[in-house]
C-alpha cells in the first residue's frame, strides 16, 4: 500500500517483516512478475531491465547439471553463445559452485541448491539482484558464501533486494533496510540507526529452557517483564533494566536447566518492536 523503495546500484537493501507483509509480493513486482495496481517498478530508469532473480523455491532444472542450467539461463537472458560459457564459469566461480558445477541439481542439498540458484540469477550480470529468503535451509558455510558472492556483485556495480527471515544475514550484507507491514513500509534506514533509535543503550534478556519451565517460574518472568516465544520454551525482555531482573532471575532459571544470556538487541527484536511479535 503506496510502498515506494529504492535500491541504488551498489547497495544491498533488505526487506523484512511478518509472514504476510508483502515482500515477496514487492519482490515480484520489482521483477516484473506482477504488474502493480498503480504506480511503476524500474531497473536503471527502464521498466524492464536486467535482474537476476534467486527464488524461494529452486527454479532450476532438476534433470540438467548446475552447469547446464547456467547456460540454459544465458540463453533466455539473451547472451551470445561465444560469450556463454565464460559467463557460467563467472557465475559458478561467484557463487561458490566451480567444483560441483557437472553434477545434476537433482543430487544438490538444499544448500547447493541455494548456491547453484545464486550462481543462475548472477550469470546474465544483473543490474539487481533480487534474492528471496536466500540463507534458508542453509548451513554456516554456504551463507558466508552465499553473503561473499553478494557483496562482489555489489562491488561490481549491482544493486540488490533481498527479503530475508535472518537477521544476521541481513545485518552483514544489506546497508539499508526496511520493515514492512501489511503492506506498509514503517521503518527504512541503515541498519544501526534503527536498533538506535528503537532501542538506545538498551539490552536484550534471553532465557531459554530445554524444556517449558514450571508455572511459577513462567509466572516469576512474566512479572520481571519476560515475553514468552512461540516455541515456548524462550523468553525474552528487551530494557535499561535486564542486569537487575538478570540477578533476580539467574538461581531459579538454573535451578530449572534453563541459561540466560545477555546482548544488544538485533534486527529480529526490531521487528517485533514495529510489528508486534511472530504468531
């Protein structure tokens, strides 16, 4: 509802909220997959340019090597065949694929598959890079490749819209952000000055449990200001004040098996400050 963004080349911008807030359904319209109902999306001035898109769901084909489907995208993209495969080579190095690049992506894990999408959405040199939910799934190595690869498109002169659920991710790659909200944007801004401006010098309580804690204990922490998560065996409380309830706290929580820890606040809390917490 009247979202207007822009991504400059260069720059990594992240668009997170709830599930239902609209990213991917931005994300589809800044691709030209879904036509606006008012108002325009453009890539270097033009209402269609050159994008390179990295789904949600693998849009690759399951019988062709990572290879073959680089290639097959350089052709739909429109790159002469003389200029093809040293473009997959390109893409496979970027994306971290170049060893496995001959196997079928029927036989990839979920987290070459993220690579192998990443590599096919990179091989037409895209002026935006649109990525959805590209650390999903995925293990520590692939997303530090996976935010190596970004951060060299970036460097080379592309822009990139990612929607992401991981705050870390988020946090190293993107330079600005913005929160959506039933189709709102409520929040935009580099990533710093947001969790200033929401939160200050305030730190984060965390308690968690191997199991759900005993009422009293639940009880104990809801007066202390913890808020339970949906696994309900987290509790968290963000203020000035998490030193003292920390204190108060710390004997009964290990008393039931459970740890508490102590930090500044991310990406994830400042959802919840602008959009209320995960259901």
């Amino acid at each position: 509802e009247g979202l207007s963004l822009t991504v400059a080349a260069g720059e990594a911008y992240a668009l997170i909220g709830p599930n239902g807030a609209g990213k991917s359904t931005a994300a589809r319209v800044a691709c030209g997959l879904l036509a606006p109902r008012s108002g325009a999306a453009t890539v270097a001035g033009r209402g269609r340019g050159r994008i390179g898109l990295a789904p949600q769901e693998s849009a690759l084909f399951d019988r062709l090597t990572i290879r073959e489907n680089l290639d097959a995208m350089a052709r739909l993209g429109g790159l002469r065949r003389a200029a093809r495969p040293a473009a997959v080579d390109r893409a496979l190095d970027r994306a971290g694929c170049a060893g496995r690049a001959d196997e079928r992506v029927s036989a990839l894990s979920g987290g070459w598959r993220r690579r192998a999408s990443l590599a096919a959405a990179l091989v037409c040199g895209p002026g935006l890079l649109v990525l959805d939910e590209p650390t999903e799934g995925v293990d520590a190595a692939t997303r530090t490749a996976l935010a190596l690869a970004v951060r060299t498109a970036l460097a080379e002169g592309a822009g990139c819209l990612m929607i992401s659920h991981d705050a870390a991710f988020v946090a190293a790659v993107a330079s600005r952000v913005g929160v959506l909200s039933r189709g709102r944007l409520v929040a935009e801004g580099a990533p710093s000055d947001l969790l200033f401006q929401a939160f200050g010098a305030a730190l984060r309580l965390t308690v968690r449990f191997p199991v759900r804690p005993p009422p009293g204990l639940e009880s104990q922490m809801q007066d202390q200001g913890l808020e339970r998560e949906a696994d309900t065996v987290t509790w968290r409380r963000v203020g000035d004040d998490v030193n003292r309830v920390s204190a108060v706290l710390a004997a009964p929580v290990q008393a039931a098996g459970g740890e508490v820890s102590i930090r500044r606040p991310d990406l994830d809390d400042l959802l919840t400050r602008l959009t209320g917490p995960a259901r």
